[in-house]
C-alpha cells in the first residue's frame, strides 16, 4: 500500500503506485487541458506531485513542451539566479565489498588498483584541491567494513578541514558513502559534514537487486530508508541521484519524486539536492550493456521536469556529462557543477596512470577552463560554502528559499567567493572576464547598504583578506 509517510521502502516507494502513474501519465498525455492546467499549478513554484510531474515528462507536444522549458529555465533563474556553485569528488578509497555490476570498483573486479588513501595522501589531495581554488568537496569512498570503516572516513574528514594551504581551506565536505547505521550518520554529523548523498542507483526493487547481487548493498529496504536514517541520525541535509540508464527512465523519475515527498512528508525537509548522472564506461563496464540508456533530449525533459516538480531542491551535474550538455542542462535548473574533476584515488596530486578510476569523465577541462567558460557564458561560478557554516541547514535552508531572501545571500557570496578564486588561483583572462563580471553584477546588488558591504568586502579581498560571508 502507498504511504509517503510510511518509513517501510516498498510503502513510500510503492511499486504499484509507480506503475499507476506511468499508466495515468500515459491516458493523459494528450490531454491538453490537464497539461495546462498542471503548467498553471507550477507556476506558483511551489512544485509539483510525481503524477503531475510524469504527465508533464511524457507529453509530446512541441509547443507544451517548450512552455515547460520555458517554465523550467524562469525558476531556475529566480531562485538560483545566473549563480553556479562548483565543486570537486575527492575519492578516498576504492575498497569495495558490493557487486554493483555497472561500477568497477565491484568486489569481484580483481585487474583494477585497489588503493586507499592515507592521511598523508587526503593532505596531498587537499592542498591539490585548494591550490585549483576548491572550497567544497564531495568525498566518495567504497563500501568495506575492513579497509574504509567510519573510524577511517571521519579521520579524513578531520584531516580534510584542517588543511589550511596558502590561503585555500575547504570550508565544506559532503559526503557519499554507503547507507549506514543511525549512529554513524550522528557520528558524520558531529563531524561536520555538509550533505550526506547517496544515489539511490534505482528505484525498481526487483532491478535494484539483480544489479547488486551480492554485498550488504543488496539490501534494496536498507538502502533506500538511509535517508531517513540519516536524518535521524542528525543530519537535515541529503542529496538523493538515480544512475540513469539502469532502469527506464520514467519509473526512475516518478521513485525519485516519491522519494522526495517522502522525506517532505515525514521530516518536513524534501532532498537538499538531486543528481542526474547517466551510466559511463569505465574498466570492465560498458555502457551498450545496459539497454535502458537515455539520450541528450530526455536527458534535458527530465532536468527541465525535475527543476519544475522541486523548485527548492538543487540539481548537480558532474563530469560525467560532456561541455555540450553541461551547457544545455545548466539553464534548464542545474545549480552545482564539479570542474576538474578525478575520479580515481589519488588522481588530483598524481597522474591517473593506474586503472583506479570509478568512470571516465567526459569533460576533461581544468577548473579555471570551466570557470572561464561559465562566466563567458554570463554565470557567476560560486564558490559558496555559507549557509552551512552559519547553520543554515535542512528547515532553516529551506525557509531561507522559500522566503526569497536567497537571493540576498547567495548573490553577493557568489561575488566574494569568486573575487577569492580570482585572486588566489585564475589564470589571467580568466581574472579579467571575472574582475569585469563582479563589476557588473555588484550593480545588480538592488539593497544598497548591501551593496556598500560587498564592496567593502570586495577591496579587502583584494587586499589579502578572505572568507567574508552572509
Ligand atoms: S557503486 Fe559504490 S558500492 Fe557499488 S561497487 Fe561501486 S563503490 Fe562499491
Ligand atoms: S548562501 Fe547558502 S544557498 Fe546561497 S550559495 Fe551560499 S551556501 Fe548556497
């Protein structure tokens, strides 16, 4: 039986009620009056329910659906502006007891290096992060008892905040590990980590476990309630991710949605972010192999559909995804990029020679490329890492989005952060595009106390100050 507000996997994510969506979005697919009118409902951004949202993901029509991008791109522009937040995956260890059949770091995988990070080598990673201008990480780490247990992961985050290099520091570390126990989730908060993430790889039970058959991950309930044990656990912000290609895409979309009312309904916080990655090749993993791939344009309807349906909830997209459709998604509601990424173990302070990698990254360029090109394009890259420093976390986030005074915090950190990056780390075109971009958008600061602040702050950054915040 489906019940968002139940805490058992198989109630909130009801396959049964799945499959009466896709039904139900089917019947309606032509059906221009409900079309418009769930159009008109979204308008009021206070998002929509995974049936709305399915209706609005299948339909056909052209010129309904470039209202929807319309629509998509109007409220990714009011709630995160022309503002993109970078960062960076820094993979600790490789170790991995699970038999996810799409990844390479599956247990069985006997030709891949297997490494695991020091802390001397997390010290050499970080200072190589700081020293390209990072200021947020998203740690990432196999799932072994043995060689990565929690003792191990909280002692690189500690390492990890310590690092203070010339005048770099990572000022916020999420965390993707495997679904764990409600007294580690309190030990990661305590630690002080940003988002607790953990894809969901898919929603579809029955898939879930065919393609991780063996492991502790092949526990789909266990699994799929993290979140909440997360969130009991303390921590109120949680970015959930589907792998797209796995499974069809809509069955994806809808679990995903539910997912998302659920944590709503029960914790009064919905996903404090979305991934959309797509399955990449990798070692032994090609992605022919798997039938239910998507292409680029249902790629950018479930961005636009997605950013419609959690208007609060921020959207990443990592290097995965080639330029081309970075840019194509970035308008329709992505609002976080990572920019010269590695995803292998130890990759960002030596070459990736070894076979450690966990996928192949399309985009390839340097964190100053991606910078340059983003601002080239008129988006301000955000270094921002401020409202989870000032405790604005799960319910106060969101009241703070929902509120509309986002827009006065989020402007001018983006600013400052960016005039850090500039003088610290950009190449020099990339400053002067930048040094040209703050001047104009300071203009577009509308309070001008505010305004006088920032440009305040703005001259004692370049005088050598840092970390000014709102
Ligand atoms: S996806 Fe995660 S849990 Fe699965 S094999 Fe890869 S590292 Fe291990
Ligand atoms: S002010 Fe808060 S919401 Fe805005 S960019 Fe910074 S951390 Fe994100």
């Amino acid at each position: 039986m489906y019940d968002p507000k139940s805490l058992k996997a198989e109630e909130f994510i009801s396959h049964e009620e799945i499959l009466d969506t896709l039904a139900y979005a089917d019947e309606n697919k032509n059906n221009i009056e409900l079309i418009d009118s769930i159009i008109e409902k979204a308008k009021f951004r206070k998002g929509l329910s995974h049936r709305e949202a399915s209706v609005l993901l299948v339909c056909q029509n052209e010129e309904k659906n470039n209202e929807i991008y319309a629509l998509a791109e109007q409220i990714k522009k009011e709630f995160y502006g022309n503002r993109i937040v970078m960062f960076a995956p820094l993979y600790l260890s490789n170790y991995c007891v699970n038999g996810c059949v799409y990844c390479p770091y599956h247990a069985k995988n006997k030709h891949i290096a297997r490494k695991k990070l020091t802390q001397e080598e997390v010290r050499k990673e970080v200072i190589a992060l700081q020293d390209m201008g990072h200021k947020r990480l998203a740690i990432e780490s196999g799932e072994d008892p043995v060689n990565n247990p929690i003792e191990y992961i909280l002692e690189c985050i500690n390492t990890i905040y310590s690092i203070k290099h010339k005048n770099g520091a990572i000022r916020r570390v999420n965390v993707n590990i495997a679904a764990t126990t409600v007294e580690n989730y309190r030990k990661l908060k305590e630690a002080g980590i940003g988002t607790y993430i953990l894809f969901q790889e898919t929603y579809h039970k029955e898939s879930y476990e065919q393609l991780h058959p063996t492991g502790p991950k092949h526990n789909y309930a266990y699994h799929t309630e993290a979140m909440d044990r997360a969130m009991e656990g303390g921590i109120d912000d949680v970015g959930l991710g589907v792998l797209f290609g796995l499974e069809k895409y809509r069955y994806e979309f809808a679990g995903l949605l539910m997912h998302a009312e659920h944590l709503e309904a029960v914790h009064g916080v919905g996903p404090h972010t979305i991934s959309v990655p797509r399955i990449r090749p990798a070692d032994d993993i090609d992605p022919a192999d798997f039938t239910d791939a998507i292409d680029d344009d249902i790629f950018a309807k479930l961005v636009a559909c997605i950013r419609i349906a959690v208007p609060y909830t921020g959207m990443i997209v990592s290097t995965r995804e080639s330029q081309k459709t970075r840019e194509r998604v970035l308008h329709l509601g992505i609002s976080q990029i990572s920019g010269g990424s590695k995803t292998s173990v130890g990759g960002y302070y030596e070459p990736e020679e070894d076979n450690s990698a966990q996928f192949d990254v399309e985009d390839n360029r340097t964190l100053d490329e991606v910078v340059n090109w983003l601002m080239k394009m008129g988006y301000i890259p955000s270094f921002c890492t401020a409202c989870y420093r000032e405790g604005r976390t799960g319910d106060r986030f969101m009241s703070l989005c929902k509120s509309g005074q986002i827009q006065n915090c989020c402007h001018p950190n983006a600013l400052m952060t960016l005039k850090e990056y500039l003088e610290d780390y950009a190449s020099d075109d990339t400053k002067k595009i930048g040094e040209e971009l703050i001047a104009k958008e300071v203009e577009n600061i509308p309070n001008e106390k505010v305004k006088a602040i920032v440009i305040d702050y703005l001259n004692n950054i370049h005088k050598g100050k840092r970390d000014f915040r709102f």
